[in-house]
C-alpha cells in the first residue's frame, strides 16, 4: 500500500496532464493543467476524481 497525501496526488494529476497535452501557448505559455484549472475547474475536479479512483484500484490510499 502506497500512501499519498492529497497535495502529493493533485501534483501527480497535474503531472500527468501536463505530460499528455504540454504545454498551451496564448503569446505566453502556460501548462496545460494550469489552464484547465482555472478556466474549466469543475472539468479539471471530475478529472482528478477519476483519477484518484484508479489510484486507489492500484493501491494507493490518502493521508491526512
């Protein structure tokens, strides 16, 4: 059993976002999880969710 904290499991999400699409380019540049963040962030919570469902099928489990 592998225990993360909630911070620890939100940086794995947005690494894994941010390793998927990289990075977006508006004349700056900005990582892709940042922009899905703050502009959709009911898209970006239900992502996380799912994503935090497959960790706890391969093991994982929260810490406080």
């Amino acid at each position: 059993m592998t225990y993360l904290s909630m911070d620890e499991a939100e940086e794995m999400y947005d690494d894994m976002i941010d390793e998927c699409y990289g990075e977006v380019n508006v004349g700056v540049t900005f990582n892709a999880s940042r922009v899905l963040k703050e502009l959709d962030p009911i898209a970006y919570r239900c992502g996380f969710n799912d994503y935090m469902d497959a960790l706890f099928e391969d093991g994982y489990t929260l810490t406080d």
